[in-house]
C-alpha cells in the first residue's frame, strides 16, 4: 500500500468522482475509439446531469477526450483549448432509468 491508496490520486477538483472520474471515462472512451474525437456529443444522466456545470464535470470529460490526465492543470479551460482544437461537443441530459450507476455518461 501506498500513500495514494489512502489519500487519493493528484487531481484537479472539486470532486475526484465529477471531475477526475470524468477525466478518465473520457480517456477510457478513446483508448476503445483508437483515435482521437472531432465531434463528441455527451449525454449526462442522474447525479452528473444534475451537477455537470458545477462539479466540472463537463470539462473534466473534454480534458479526457483531449488526452489530459486528471491532474492536468488545464482542465478548468478544456472548452477553450477543445475550441482552438476544433472539437465540437454538445452537452445534454438523458434519463437512463435505474438501470445505470448514477454517474454515468453515454
């Protein structure tokens, strides 16, 4: 064991399950594509369609599509530098029913 297995990787917050959990969703969904995005469009359901603005979830998940790691210090201006990237993303809600982790994204 090791000290981040008791206190938690280096992130970029407000909230390691809003912000670094979206980051590496986001990394996990490239490493499936095998390339990098140039259109995203992300739905948001239960806890992070409720809070995505707030929590930074929203660009937390385009840092992930960019290839940041959770403690990049850029994250707070991932809609700027996915902009002058040309990654276009929309963001929307989508209710999923029970069926999902409330924290999910498709």
């Amino acid at each position: 064991m090791n000290i981040f297995d008791v206190i938690g990787p280096v992130m970029i917050g407000p909230s390691s399950s809003h912000t670094a959990g979206a980051v590496r969703l986001s990394l996990l969904a490239i490493s499936i594509l095998g390339a990098w995005p140039l259109k995203a469009q992300i739905a948001l359901h239960g806890s992070f369609a409720q809070t995505y603005r707030g929590h930074g979830t929203d660009m937390a998940l385009l840092a992930g599509l960019m290839g940041w790691l959770p403690d990049d210090a850029r994250i707070p201006q991932a809609m700027d530098f996915a902009q002058k990237q040309g990654l276009e993303y929309e963001f929307s809600t989508i209710n999923l029913g029970d069926l999902t982790h409330p924290n999910t994204v498709y």
